[in-house]
C-alpha cells in the first residue's frame, strides 16, 4: 500500500484542485474536519475497527468531503467504493452533480457506475418464452411458436414485448427497463423479469447475454458503486457469484449516506414476522394444493398462445390451444377461457 503521507499529499492536491477549477466551490471548516478524519480513519491512526460516523449541518460539503479522503484511500488498498443512499434525489445528485465534478475538477482519475438491482433488468430467456423463440418450446403445440404467459396479453403488451425482445437482440437496449424509450407496465415487466430464485446461473443458455450479467461485469471494472440501502443490504452476506450484483465486503469500502434511514432498512431486510391467522391459511392452502386431481394447482396454471408477426405488421395472437401437463409434473399449460 502506499505511504500515508503519498495518500494525504494526494488528498490536498486534489482539495487544492478543486478550490481553483470548481466554479463556486469554497472549502469550508467543518469540511476539511471530515476530510481529515475520514482519512485517519480509513488509514488505521486510530487503530481498531475503522469505522467513523460523521455528521454534519447541510451546507457542510460533506458529499464532496467523504469523496476526496475516500478514493484516494480505497485505490491505493485496491478495494472498491460502494456509496450507498436511502433516497432517489440523493443517488441522483451523486450521479449527476458531486461525483462528475469529483472526476472533472479532482485531477483523480477514477471511474463509476450506478448498481441496479436484478429485477431492473430483463431476462433474455423469459423474453424468448414470451415470444414463442425458447428453443425447448417448439414441441408443445405441434411445432408452433408458442409464447407462454401467465394471463392473456393485448396487442399493446405484445407490441412492447417484440419491440424490447428486437432491440435486445439488436443491441440496441441494454435490457434495463430504466433505458426503455417507452414505459411498459408493471404487470408486463413481472413476466419479463426475474428472480435470483428463478436464475439458472452460469447454466443458462443466454448466459453471456444476460443484461444482468453484463451490468454486473461492467461494475467490476469501476472503483466507485453507487446503490441504495435496499440494494446493499439485500446483498450483504451473498457469496454466490451469480446471485451478487456487488464486490465481496472484504473488497470494499462502504459510505452510507443518510445513515439515520439504515436502522429502519436493516429491520425490513432481516426481520420476519407472522401471525396465526397467516399461518393457518397457508396452511388450508397447502393442503387444497395437496388434494387437487394429479397434484396439479388450478392456481399455478400458464397460458400457451401462438403468437406470429413482426415489428412491421404486429404481432398477434394464434388459436388458442389447451395443454395439460403429464400426471405428477404439478404445472398446466392452458389457454384463457
């Protein structure tokens, strides 16, 4: 690692450096505190767990504060940044204001990237199924191509749904729906989402093309992630590569900003509560699923519809078809009535 005062030198020019290029920019006290103790911290001087808690009137500077003792430190260790926020107006403000002038005005050379959680991104595999283009789907309604969907979509969500499958093939759309030119709605983005549950890893044919995947590695290849409390917290403890968006903990630095909002977080993440009657429903739940015919829920029931066109004359949907799953498979495939 680099000496402390090679890392305390680089912190004063780069405080330096943006007194005299950031139009307006005047450090304060209470900024060049924080900046120190940060640094002392992060370094070790006071031995210990190197943990601060720092806070400060608004007006302080302290974003830019936290910035300029942090990333000197972090790039020296070799560790990431993860800068974690509890409100959208804040993330932006780090992605648009503080952090660009950080990288402009600093003379430190550093890069960044925004995390997103999975269920941001669409899953090239279920946007094949939709569309009747998953290579296991060409034997279940004699060769046709079928789209399976949990209910019966209009011609709206079906123009959306080849719009984002075309673009992606295309690369023209990262596949986050943050990108999308036109909003789909939330019922259409369930399908074409998942889950780390649902996930089938490095298994998977599309794989290398998954739009998660590919925002995962850009993100190894930055020094500063910004997330949000949610994000990190749900991926604190997550060792399994194909599950976690973010570097390993011993690899990175965290900032909380707005840390007065984690114990609120922390408790919606990692507590569980129940209640009696919850318990018996599931439970009259459970065994109705049990009783029914072959083990086959009515409720977990799938929609095949063909489905045919393009871009140019739509796509539209074929004549229904009706489908039941094998005795003991436990799913059906059904049209809508």
């Amino acid at each position: 690692m680099v000496q402390d005062s090679a890392i305390n030198n680089q912190i004063e020019a780069a405080l330096a450096n943006m007194a005299n290029r950031l139009p307006g920019f005047r450090a304060r006290e209470g900024q060049k505190a924080m900046i120190s103790e940060c640094a002392k911290t992060l370094l070790g001087e006071y031995g210990g767990t190197r943990v601060i808690v720092a806070e400060g009137p608004t007006g302080t500077g302290k974003t830019l504060a936290y910035l300029l003792s942090v990333i000197p430190v972090a790039k020296a260790a070799k560790k990431k940044i993860v800068i974690s926020s509890a409100t959208v107006a804040l993330q932006e403000q780090l992605v648009e204001r503080d952090i660009p002038n950080m990288q402009q005005y600093s003379g430190i050379d550093f890069t960044y990237a925004v995390a997103k959680g999975r269920g941001r991104y669409a899953c090239k595999s279920n946007l094949d199924t939709l569309t009747g283009n998953h290579p296991d789907q060409g034997t279940l309604f004699d060769g046709e191509e079928v789209g399976v969907w949990r209910y019966r979509p209009d011609e709206e969500e079906l123009r959306n749904l080849y719009r984002m499958y075309e673009d992606l093939a295309a690369l023209h759309w990262d596949g986050c729906r943050d990108s999308l030119l036109e909003p789909v709605s939330d019922e259409l983005w369930s399908q074409v989402a998942t889950d780390a549950q649902s996930c089938l890893g490095r298994v998977c044919r599309n794989y290398r093309q998954c739009p998660f995947i590919r925002a995962r590695w850009e993100l190894n290849n930055v020094d500063v992630i910004v997330a949000n409390h949610d994000l990190v917290l749900s991926y604190l403890g997550l060792d399994n590569e194909s599950t976690n968006v973010l570097p390993a903990t011993e690899d990175t630095i965290y900032v909380f900003d707005e840390a007065h909002h984690l114990p609120k977080k922390a408790i919606g993440h990692f507590a569980a509560q129940t209640s009696l009657r919850g318990m018996k429903e599931l439970g009259e739940r459970i065994q109705q699923a049990a009783a029914t015919d072959r083990g086959c829920n009515p409720g977990w029931l799938y929609h095949g519809f063909p489905v045919r066109g393009d871009r140019e004359s739509g796509p539209r949907l074929g004549k229904r078809r009706e489908r039941l799953s094998p005795p003991g498979r436990g799913i059906a495939l059904r049209a809508a009535g």
